[in-house]
C-alpha cells in the first residue's frame, strides 16, 4: 500500500543544503574524509560567554516551556538591538523570538498567504524561500539578477513583477548564495517602487548583517525608507554572528497583526523557542561583540584567497563578494567544454564524489551553471579544496 501525503506537499523538495550536508556526513561515516565547502555554518565555536550562560541557565533550572513569543528579557534586549545597530523602534509586541530564523520566515510566509498568492524572490536566492511559499500555499515568482549585474535587482525590474497577485516581497543583504550587498541607495530604488504598491509585504531577511567584512554599511528598506517600516517583517538570528547555528534561535520584528499569527502559529506548533538557548541569545545579543570582528577578519582573508584561486581556473568566471560567506563561482565555460558532466547538479556530485569536496549546485538557487562555496571552513580546508578543484577542473 502507498500511503497518500497532502496535495500541498507534493512540490516541496527537500533543503539542497541541508541534503548535501548530510550526503558529506553519510560518507565520512563511511571513513571518507570530505572538504566540506557546502553547508553555511560557520567554523568557530560558539564564545565562551554564551556557552556559560547556558550552563547557567541548567544550573538554574531554567528548563521549563517559555511564553510562546519568547522570554521577555530577550525581546527587550533584541529591541536594544534594534535601536541599536538599525536606529529602529519597535515595543515588545512587535518582536517574536523563533527557533532560527527559518521557522520565524516560514511562519510569517505562512501568517501572510493565500492561496494563489504570489512571494517576489529576487535570485539568486537562499534555497529555501520558494519552498516556503509553497507551504504556505503561495507562488513563488522569480526576479533574475545575472552577474553582469552583480546579482542585485533593479528598480525596473521589480516594477515589472508586481501583480495584482503579490503579497509578499523578499530581500536578503547580504545575500546567500551571492555574498553581495545591496547599498542605501539601490533600496531607496526598490523603495520608491515598493511605496506605489501599499499591499505588498517586505520580508528583509538580515541573518547575515554582521558579517560584512569589506568595510560596507549595512542597511535594510526600513533604515533607508521609514515609510516602509509599518509593512516589513526583518528576520535575523544569531546563528551566524555568533556561531550559534544548532542553538535555533532566531527571531522577527513586525507588525503586531503579522507578529500576533507567528506567535499563535508557534504556540500551536512547537510552544516556544528552546530555554535554554533564548538564555544563551540573551547573552549573546546584549553581550561583548567582538568576536564578530574576529570572525570577519578571518572570513575576508578566506573570500579573498578563494576569489584569486577559482578566478584562475579555466572555463570558471567568480567575481569578489562583500559579505557573508559565500561565493558563487559560474562554471559556464568550463562546462561547455565538459559537456559529459551535463550540469552544475552533476558537477556538484563528482566532486563529492570524485575529489571528496562537498559544495551544493547553482540550479536551487536560481543559478544555473553555478556552484556555491560557503568559506566557513578553515583556510587550510580552502586551500586544499582549491588545490584538489584546480586538478580536477584542468583534468
Ligand atoms: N536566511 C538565510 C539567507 C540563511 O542563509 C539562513 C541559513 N540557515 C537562514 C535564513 C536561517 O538561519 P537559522 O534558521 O539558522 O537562524
Ligand atoms: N543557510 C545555510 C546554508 O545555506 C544553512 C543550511 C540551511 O538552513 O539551508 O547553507
């Protein structure tokens, strides 16, 4: 007997990075050794602070349910933070403390959709936003963004996706896949369109602002178009500031209606974020920041050795990212002349299998041709990726 699923299911695909991270694991338990450049967490380990916090919180007894939305001290100290580091302003009920950023976006994506309705994702995009629509009974709808154009979309170019079907629009600076950034200016860009079309949504997701390391300001539509604030959603987390990524901490600001159906979503779904780890978010929130500047430091000496070794391989064209960690590297040419590989899905899977480096294929982020590099592995991982990829791609 085959046992039916649900219809709204049946395009949902299980997370790509997520997958390649545990096809890496699956043949390292098999005694393999693999360069795992795929998954985008990064390789430091968590302060000590934070991790002391937690233990406290043990000690303390600090292991029971949580209000749904989160404790109240770290709300206070994420709206510190906001006031912060964004010069926004927000009360209490308008903060939701998730476990990750992922469930917070899934749920807001789930609060705000109707069937039918449609969520502009500009690519290349994080894997799991179309999938997310899809749950939430929505349609994705792509905006390409090429090389040529550093990835980022234009003012024209949103204009020209909008329908009297969109509800929601996505953005993501610094960007996964493509590490690029986008200025106050080209948000004040997207702004003007957005302030035409007063039913859209903005979901800003901003997981990776801290981790700039090319000296750019980081600015979200909210900073640079006040206006918009009354109808955005910023998502952030401290999974990547502060090395925290099996913590699940994650969290949204918002407007009350949308914050108050993320809250009951969760409620009904998971009861709330982990204790233990809300203290450990606290700690790390309102705590000393520099090991940001430590990790960054060491992010950007990755970036700029990987951009110089792939932009040297034939057939491979890679131009230099300005935050997160993560290059995005087209295989175009090479695969042209490689025509018995195929594809970048293909060519991701040799070299995993042939040369053992684990990477995850262009296609599922809205980039063909493509592979993505997280360089949250250690430099001599790095370089010995790109000594094992430079035999493999001039084979
Ligand atoms: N957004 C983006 C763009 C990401 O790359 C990630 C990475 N996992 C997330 C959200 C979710 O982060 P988390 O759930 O670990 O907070
Ligand atoms: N966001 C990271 C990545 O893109 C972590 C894995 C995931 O949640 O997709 O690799």
């Amino acid at each position: 007997m085959t046992i039916a699923t649900a219809n709204r299911l049946k395009k949902l695909q299980p997370s790509p990075t997520m997958a390649m991270n545990a096809k890496a694991r699956a043949l390292e338990a098999k005694g393999i050794k693999i360069l795992s450049l795929s998954v985008g967490e990064p390789d430091f380990d968590t302060p000590a602070h934070i991790c002391k916090a937690a233990i406290k919180a043990i000690n303390e007894g600090f292991t029971r349910y949580t209000a749904a939305e989160g404790i109240a001290p770290l709300k206070a100290a994420i709206l510190d933070k906001f006031k912060r580091d964004n010069q926004l302003s927000y009360t209490s009920a308008e903060i939701i403390v998730s476990s990750g950023a992922k469930q917070a976006l899934a749920n807001a994506l789930c609060a705000l959709l109707n069937p039918g309705d449609e969520v502009l994702i500009p690519a290349p995009y994080w894997v799991s936003y179309p999938d997310m629509a899809i749950l939430g009974e929505g349609t994705p709808q792509f905006i390409y963004a090429d090389r040529a154009q550093n990835f980022k979309i234009t003012a024209e170019q949103l204009e020209a996706a909008i329908t009297p079907r969109t509800r929601v629009f996505t953005i993501n600076s610094p960007n996964n896949p493509t590490g690029m950034i986008y200025s106050a200016e080209e948000l004040k860009a997207l702004a003007v369109v957005l302030l035409r079309h007063p039913n859209i949504i903005i979901l800003s997701d901003d997981i990776y602002e801290h981790l700039i390391w090319s000296g750019l300001p980081f600015a979200n539509l909210p900073m640079v178009f006040p206006e918009l604030k009354d109808r955005t959603v910023i998502i952030n987390g401290v999974s990547k500031s502060y090395a925290m990524t099996g913590w699940r901490i994650g969290y949204a600001a918002g407007p009350v209606e949308i914050i108050n159906q993320m809250k009951n979503i969760q409620s009904q779904t998971t009861s709330c974020p982990n204790s233990i780890a809300q203290m450990a978010a606290l700690a790390a929130i309102s705590g000393p920041q520099d090991n940001i500047a430590l990790m960054n430091k060491e992010f950007k000496a990755r970036h700029d050795f990987l951009v110089k070794a792939l932009s040297a391989l034939p057939g491979v064209e890679c131009i230099p990212a300005q935050g997160a960690f993560y290059l995005l590297p087209d295989f175009s040419g090479w695969l042209k002349q490689h025509p018995e590989i195929g594809n970048d899905e293909a060519l991701a899977e040799t070299l995993l299998t042939e040369i053992h480096i684990a990477t995850v294929a262009g296609t599922p982020f809205g980039a063909p041709n493509c592979i993505r590099l997280s360089f949250a592995s250690s430099m001599a991982t790095l370089e010995e990726a790109m000594r094992r990829l430079e035999g493999f791609v001039k084979k």
